[in-house]
C-alpha cells in the first residue's frame, strides 16, 4: 500500500473577522450617533462592506470593540496584533478618526493611535502620555477611493516599549523617522478599536469598511 505523507498545513491565526455578512453581533456595541447608523450594504467591487453613516450635526458613528464567540474581547498587555481593513471616505474633510485605538479605565493617553483625516491626507497621530502627539505617516487620498491598510501594534505601557507598524495598499510604510517600527507607549488599562468616522461635526460622511480582520501577524488580515 502506497502512503503519501503531507506537511501539514499552516493554521492561521485570525483571532476576529468583522464580516459584514456575520452581522453587528461582530462587534463588542456600537457608539453612533442618531439618526447616524452602521449597517452592511453590496459593493461592486468588495462584496458585502459595513457602511458607517454620520450625517451633518452628528459627532460620530462607530464601533466600540469586537466580539470574539459571543463575547467581548480582551486585548491583552504585552501582546501583538494586526488590524486590517479597506475603507472608502465619501469626504476627506477634516475629522477626528476613522480609525482609534482608544484607551478606557484608569488611562493616561486617551488614544495612543489613530487614523484620521488632516488637510486631504489619511494621517496616524501617536499620543504619548502628558499629551505628546506625533503625526507619524501621512498620504494623499481622494474621497469616493478603497484603500486597504494594516496596523501592526505591539502593546505595552511603557514609554517606548510598544510599536506600530503599518502597510498601505499592500506596501509597508516608512514613518516620519525613517523607520518603519515607530517605538512608543501603545497600551493603558484597557484599549479597543473604533472604525467609523468621529468628528467632522459639520459635515456629512460615510465610511464604508471592509475585509475587516485581527489577528496576531500581518498574514493573518491582509485584504
């Protein structure tokens, strides 16, 4: 009898997948604004996408956290994770975030990273403690455009013993000091991730996001 022997294949390890076509139950709640609202509708190109809608006069349509087999998850201090996504902006009008990693409990930052819209450029602010703020990257975008992005963090509570990490369309990026691992403080007592769209009071805006993913390497979400 002839045996044939395969290497196992590799097990990936997406810890979360935000599909859209999984309903809202992916996400730990919601914190949207009326009459603003977050709901999965077709796109041509990327199938099934969530649609975060802010109108004008609202402060902001998100999400808050994620859902990991019914329950809410719990990132944990000293670990790494990816996030990774695609969105498209109907404005690029100045905002507060499309994207937070934002800190709640007994915190000092606030929100040690985000991804918002500054001048017609996507750009990442990091927040140190004391309310040190850096814009690490920035890029050009036009509204009405899906971009895919990956956030790598490493997270710590001390002052540089996390890191970011980050790709755009598929290419890793260089921060502002020529690196591409910008060493920082990335976790207080309890940090989650937001999408959607947070200021931009005066304006109408709609983020569509999809191929939303977590998981503990760039691999894993990569749309």
């Amino acid at each position: 009898m002839l045996v044939m022997l395969f290497p196992a294949s590799a097990q990936a390890a997406t810890i979360w997948n935000g599909d859209a076509g999984s309903g809202l139950g992916v996400f730990g709640s919601l914190n949207c604004d009326s009459p603003g609202s977050v709901t999965a509708v077709d796109d041509a190109t990327h199938g099934k996408v969530w649609r975060y809608s802010k109108p004008s006069g609202s402060k902001r349509c998100e999400n808050h956290g994620i859902a990991v087999g019914g329950k809410r998850y719990q990132f944990q201090n000293g670990s790494t994770y990816y996030f990774g996504w695609q969105s498209k902006l109907s404005s690029t009008v100045d905002n507060n975030a499309n994207f937070q990693w934002k800190s709640y409990g007994n915190h000092i930052q606030n929100f040690p990273v985000v991804l918002k819209m500054i001048g017609g450029k996507m750009s990442i602010l990091q927040r140190q403690p004391g309310g040190v703020e850096h814009i690490i990257w920035s890029r050009a975008i036009t509204a009405n455009s899906w971009h895919s992005y990956v956030l790598g963090l490493h997270l710590s509570s001390a002052t540089t013993g996390g890191w970011v990490e980050f790709w755009f369309d598929g290419q890793q990026q260089a921060f502002t000091d020529g690196t591409q691992r910008w060493a920082c403080r990335t976790w207080d007592s309890s940090n989650e991730p937001k999408w959607g769209v947070y200021g931009a009071s005066g304006s109408s805006v709609t983020n569509y996001v999809g191929a939303l993913k977590v998981g503990s390497s760039y691999a894993d979400v990569a749309p």
